[in-house]
C-alpha cells in the first residue's frame, strides 16, 4: 500500500465515488471475460497467461473518453495493445490497423461484437448523469476533507509553539 498521504486520500475518495456508480468488473466478472476470448489479446491474438498477468481488462471507449466499466466496454487485452498503442483510439480503428488481413479484422470485430451483444452498455445518458453525480459528491467530500486537514495542522502548529 502507498504512504497515506492527503493527496492519496483524495484519489481514493474520487475513486471509491466512482466505482459505486460504475464498478470495475469483479473476478467472476473477468474469468467471463478470459474465457469468452479464449486467452487471447483481442486485438493482435497474442496467448496471454494469466499467472504471468500478461492480460489487461481493456476498455474499447477509454474511461477519459466517458467510457463505463460495464462488460460490455471491456475486452481482454496484451500489455502493448492496451499500455503503449492503443490508448484512446476508437477500438474499430485500432483493430484495422492492428490486423491484416481483413478476415483476421472481421473474426476480431465479430468476437468483441458478440460479446457485446451479451453485455450491454449501460444507457449513456444516465451513465454520464451518475458519473456526474459522483465526481460532484467527490469534491464535495474532497473540500470537507481539506478544511479538516487544514484545521488539523492549525492545531498542531499552534502546539508546537
């Protein structure tokens, strides 16, 4: 675990909001995940193993572009797919780059689609509302915590002199 500093606090203030609104997927939720593409990056087909935590739980809509944790946004991927390339691209557009030839495209697409089409997306309006919802909350909690980190050091300064 990190030094529990204040700024550390706050991101987990911020992070405790937002998974109450929009959490990541459990384990059960990820074996699925794992199984339905089969050990597999899906987007460059590497074997991924898992013991060597060689996979990541990817988001086909970047979470910075409002992307929800639901199933349906998440796919298994390598580290370079989702570390070092892919990032905040649209994922269609990234798996056509990614691949040749066009079937090797339209099997990938066709996997991810048909893992989609079991878990839907939450509606994007609501999600969004939620979302703001929680990050206002945050930094409600954020400027409670501050004041009384603030007042705390008044009180230990004034006792140190």
């Amino acid at each position: 675990m990190p030094a529990v500093t204040t700024a550390y606090v706050k991101n987990i203030i911020r992070r405790g909001f937002s998974e109450l609104v929009d959490p990541s997927p459990t384990r059960e939720e990820q074996d699925l995940i794992w199984a339905h593409f089969k050990s597999t990056c899906a987007f460059c087909g590497r074997l991924l193993n898992r013991k060597a935590e060689e996979g990541r739980i990817d988001h086909l809509l970047a979470a910075s572009k409002g992307g929800a944790n639901a199933l349906g946004n998440r796919v298994l991927s390598c580290g370079c797919c989702n570390d070092k390339e892919k990032l905040d691209q649209q994922w269609e557009t990234f798996l056509a780059r990614k691949v040749n030839p066009s079937n090797e495209f339209a099997i990938r697409k066709k996997q991810i689609l048909e893992w989609q089409s079991i878990h839907r997306l939450p509606d994007a309006t609501h999600h969004r509302v939620l979302r703001d919802a929680a990050d206002r909350i945050a930094a409600d909690v954020i400027k409670y915590f501050e004041s009384s980190v603030s007042e705390i050091r008044i009180l230990k300064d004034e006792n140190l002199r």
